[in-house]
C-alpha cells in the first residue's frame, strides 16, 4: 500500500531560524514527489515536483530533495509569512492506473 | 489565484440528499482531479478525468460519482449523503497526463446536518 508519512507533525521556529521538514514514502512505482503549500481554508499551492534521487530543487527561501526514501523540505531564515501547513504527496503508478497519495502535513509556525 | 474555479463555495444539506460540485479547469488543463479533505483522513485522492475520459480511481466510495464534460469542466456528484461527508472538497487541474504538478481550486466546503 503506498504511504506518505511527514514529520513533524507541528514545528514552531522564530524568524531567521532555519529548518527542515522530513517526508517518508512507501509506494511500488514512484513517478513524483510533490510539495504544496496549503493555507486554512484554501487550495494546496504548488511548490516543487522532484522525480529521482538525488534530485533538488529551490525557490527562494525552500529547497527541496529527494532520496528513494525520503524528502525534504528545506527552509532557510523563514520570515513570518512562511507559516502555513506544508503537503507532501508522491504519485505511483498502481495496479489501477495511477494513485495520489498525500501526507498529513506539517504545520509551520514562523514567530517574528 | 491558481485560475481553477469551484462553485459553490458552501453547501448545507441533508442526510440522504444528493449534491453536485462543479469545476473549471485552468485554461489549457486537460486532466481533472477530484479530492477530499477532512480533518481526520487530510487530502485523499478520489477519481481523475483526462480529456473527457476516466484515468484513476482512489478512495472514492459507490455513491460518489463525476464526469468531465467536452468544454472540460467537471462534476462531482455525491449521493445518499451521510454525516461524515462533510469536508472540503477540492478540485486540480494539470495541463497533461504524467507526474506534472497539480493546480488546486479554493474547495467546496459540504456540511451535511
């Protein structure tokens, strides 16, 4: 069964204090791994796709990598504005097509 | 503005009522996604359309149903509503097949009394 586990689940750091987000998958055929950023009450919003190992990406103050274990979300000196609750998802190929499968988050606090 | 609509925003309804959410695209997006989110189970995934055409199918149960219509837009039907179906429901829309990233819509938010 595919499985996206992200720790932790909460993570509360002051302004400039950097840090990182883990994301664990278990999936039979990795075809991405995703990272959204989500909002209360609003629609995830896209951040990184990565699709192999040793893969890295960045936009501003995030950058993300990929292990065939394991993701991370980097972020460095947050600000304030950084606070909000960060989705990683992978997406497999399965006896069925195709599966999305979504972490439960973490939710970040940035304290100015 | 991620440019995918949804409407409606809220829906109060029944136990046992029957409820359509709909959806558009972004401009260009050919491939639908449907998605429901509580506070208990997070995001699951529950069925895709690619150009009219059924593609995947999560964890959506008997009396959900959607479909993708020729101008793209798509809606999800839910039916014989049930307490715990309260949750947003959310919409993306990429612009091809593949492991390409998904553009969500602001949700519909279903209670169900």
């Amino acid at each position: 069964e595919d499985q996206v586990t992200q720790s932790p689940e909460a993570l509360r750091l002051q302004e400039g204090e950097s840090s990182s987000l883990n994301c664990s998958y278990t999936v039979s055929g990795l075809r991405g791994l995703f990272w959204y950023r989500q909002d209360p009450g609003k629609g995830p919003e896209f951040l990184f796709t990565l699709y192999s190992a040793g893969e890295e990406k960045e936009k501003e103050r995030l950058k993300a990598t990929l292990t065939k274990k394991e993701s991370f979300l980097h972020i460095t000196a947050p600000k304030p504005e950084d606070s909000a609750t960060y989705l990683c998802a992978v997406q497999a190929s399965s006896n069925y097509g195709q599966n999305f499968v979504f972490g439960p988050g973490t939710r970040l606090s940035v304290l100015p | 503005d991620s440019g995918v609509t949804q409407t409606p925003k809220h829906l109060i309804t029944a136990t046992g009522q029957r409820v359509t959410l709909r959806c558009s695209p972004r401009s260009g997006d050919l491939s639908v996604y449907w998605y429901q989110q509580s506070l208990d189970q997070g995001l699951q995934f529950l069925i895709q359309y690619y150009n009219g055409e059924e593609r995947a199918k999560g964890n959506i149960l008997e009396r959900f149903s959607a479909q993708q219509f020729p101008d793209l837009h798509s809606e999800l039907n839910l039916s014989s509503l049930e307490l715990g179906d309260s949750a947003l429901y959310f919409c993306a829309s990429s612009p091809r097949q593949g492991a390409y990233e998904q553009y969500f819509g602001p949700g519909t938010r279903l209670t169900v009394t």
